[in-house]
C-alpha cells in the first residue's frame, strides 16, 4: 500500500489493485442478487511504493477482469485464462508464455501443511539466503519462490514442491483446470514457483510473460480468491480474476514494431459552397454511421489547402463537394494514394468504401 502523509498531515492511501474494490462492489451493490457469476471488468491507474526501473512504476495502468459468484468449476478458471490469452492473440504480442500453478487452499491439510515444511527446509539453508529472502522466511516463505537473485536459484531448486502437497480437492482441482485448457488449446506451462503474496489467494494462479520487457517481463497475473468475498463481510463467494500491466503491454507491443495506430481518417470531406456544405454534413454523418472515419473541416476551405490537409492527416479519400458536384449529382472521390479520382452518387460513394477496407477499422 502507498500510504503517505500530505502538507497537511492529512493521510493519504492509494490503491496497490483493483481486485478488493471490485469484491467490495459486489457486495455493497447485492450483485449476490443477480445472475450468477458476476462478470466484471476494469482499468485505471494503481500506486504501488516500489523501485522504479523499466517496466516498473510507482504509478502504472491495469485493465482487469473478476468472475465472481457461482462455482469454482475449473472451467471458468480456464474460460478466463483463454479469454485473456485470446486477447493479447489478437493484439499481435509475440513471444508470449503463460505459467501456471496451484497454490491450494488455506485448510490446515493444504497450504500450511506445505507452508510449515518449507519453512523448516529454508531455516536449513538460512545462512546461503541473501537478506530479503531471510526475512520472508519468518513473514511470507512462499514469497522466497519468487526470488530473482542468481546464488538462490540453486538452493530453491532443491524446496519441497506444492504440487506434491496439495489436499485431494485442490489437486483434483488443478488436475481439472489443466485438462480445461488443453480442450481449449491454450498452451502451458507449470511452474511450481509462481505464487501469490496474498492469504486469500487460492488454487489456480498464473502469469503471463512476453518478450521485450528485461526482468519485469510479466504482463498479466492473475488467479483465484474464494475466500475474499467473505473476509470483507459478504457472503462466502467464489472468485476469480487477473490484471493486465498496461504500460508493459505497450512497452512489449512497441518492441515488436507494433506502435500506435495510424492517425488517419478513412475520408476528408473538402467542400466549398452553401450548399455543399449541408451535402457534406449529410455525407459525414452517413459515412460516420456506417464506420468509416472522417474528418469534416468545420469552416470552408479552398480545395488545395483542404486536399493539402486531408495529405497531412493520412486520409485515404478525399471526397470533394462543390456547388457544381451537388446540383450534378455527381460526387468525385480522390484516393490520396495514387491522386486517381472517380465520379460517384451518393449512394454509389457509399457502395464504393463499404466494399474497400476502412483504414480505421
Ligand atoms: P499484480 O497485481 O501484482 O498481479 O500485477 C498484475 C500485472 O500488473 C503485472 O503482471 C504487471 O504487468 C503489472 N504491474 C504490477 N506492478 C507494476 C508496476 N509497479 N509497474 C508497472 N506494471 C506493474
């Protein structure tokens, strides 16, 4: 948590994740009532007190999504795991890879069962520990998993493993959720280190990480928190969510050449005249309905300044609209590209960009 006091000592706390606020809208807002589960989404900015490098920011972007209510069958585990894969398929990110675990449930036979004994196998190896990682062995030892320092990769590889833990509902669950994602064709790959810092995180988590990034290479995590529904005073809940790092989606998407889209505009509407200009707002509102982008100058220019404009901003046509082309009838389209033009009606012009591919689309 970001907490901090103002010129006024007032006391400020900002948002680490969106995840609780969104439990807190279920519950305050009866969403209980309604069908369930719930389907949620997200985004905004989140504050979070830590050192900022490439890819890590004190202040930084998530777009998320929750699935409260209802079961926890691991088909919703895997829904949501396919839907967000999905996404960053039809982004175009390359290189992506997502690593899944389950961190079972905090029943004394599961998690703290686990808990207990890598406790006890890290007390063994303390000395070799650097300072961080001995610190979480008294106050978070699954956290010493997620250690990136090089002289611990040796030592963590020899830790007891969840996997080989886990009470039978949570293996039969991860077991479920494994074989949802193969049905759906979403490839995996597990990693026993990937956890949670979060007690009310439960069974299935997972992270997905993609190319360009260095060390701060995740783009999403996410996973299941039954529990925290309840643990903010409304009903026991079934719940299940991840957040997608925005800054390092677009960080990861420009490192691939996949910048911006382009700024143009599918028609620049160059009109002169009284009259070609109620043609004009008729032909920008019929083309704006039907998808295409356009730009309408809102005062008249002469044609060579409007044409130079209509260059400028990357349009594809130019639709010229004088007196003379309204009382024809007869429209002329100019594609920028190759400076052809055609004579067109109305409703030929309309006919003519449906069938080519808007630039905006
Ligand atoms: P978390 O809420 O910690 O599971 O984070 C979900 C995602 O948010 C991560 O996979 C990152 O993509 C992004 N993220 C988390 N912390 C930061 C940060 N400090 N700066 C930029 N992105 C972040």
């Amino acid at each position: 948590m970001y907490s901090f006091e103002d010129r006024d000592e007032a006391s400020i706390s900002l948002r680490p994740e969106a995840t609780a606020s969104v439990c807190r809208a279920y519950i305050e807002h009866g969403m209980a009532q309604l069908p369930q589960p719930v389907k949620m989404y997200y985004m905004g900015p989140m504050f979070r007190r830590e050192r900022p490098q490439k890819g890590r920011y004190r202040q930084f972007y998530q777009i998320g999504a929750e699935v409260l209510g209802g079961s926890d069958a691991p088909a919703i585990d895997a829904e949501v795991i396919e839907m967000v894969m999905t996404f960053f398929d039809r982004l175009g990110l390359t290189g992506v890879e997502l690593d899944i675990n389950s961190i079972g449930h905090n029943a004394p036979e599961c998690r703290p069962l686990y808990v207990q004994k890598l406790k006890a196998e890290l007390e063994k190896v303390k000395d070799e520990l650097g300072a961080d990682s001995q610190r979480r062995i008294e106050t978070n030892p699954l956290r010493v998993l997620d250690s990136k320092l090089e002289h611990e990769q040796a030592i963590i590889a020899t830790l007891p493993r969840i996997a080989d833990h886990l009470c039978v509902d949570c293996a039969a669950h991860y077991a479920a959720v494994k074989r949802q994602l193969e049905l759906r064709g979403v490839f995996f790959k597990e990693n026993w280190r990937l956890v949670r810092g979060l007690d009310y995180y439960m069974r299935t988590t997972f992270e997905i990480t993609a190319k360009g990034l260095g060390s701060q290479n995740a783009v999403c995590g996410g996973g299941r928190y039954d529990g925290l529904v309840e643990l903010l005073g409304g009903p026991p809940t079934k719940g299940i969510g991840f957040a997608i790092g925005e800054d390092r989606l677009i960080l990861s998407l420009q490192e691939i050449g996949k910048g911006a889209a382009p700024l143009g505009r599918d028609v620049y509407i160059a009109w002169m005249g009284e009259r070609a200009c109620a043609a004009a707002v008729r032909a920008a509102k019929n083309l704006r309905s039907a998808g295409f982008s356009v730009e309408l100058p809102p005062t008249e220019l002469k044609f060579g300044k409007a044409l130079e404009r209509a260059d400028k901003l990357g349009s594809r046509y130019a639709l010229i609209l004088g007196d003379n082309e309204v009382s024809e009838g007869s429209w002329t389209l100019k594609t920028l590209a190759d400076g052809t033009q055609q004579k067109l009606t109305e409703p030929e012009l309309l006919e003519y960009l449906r069938k080519q591919k808007p630039v905006s689309s």
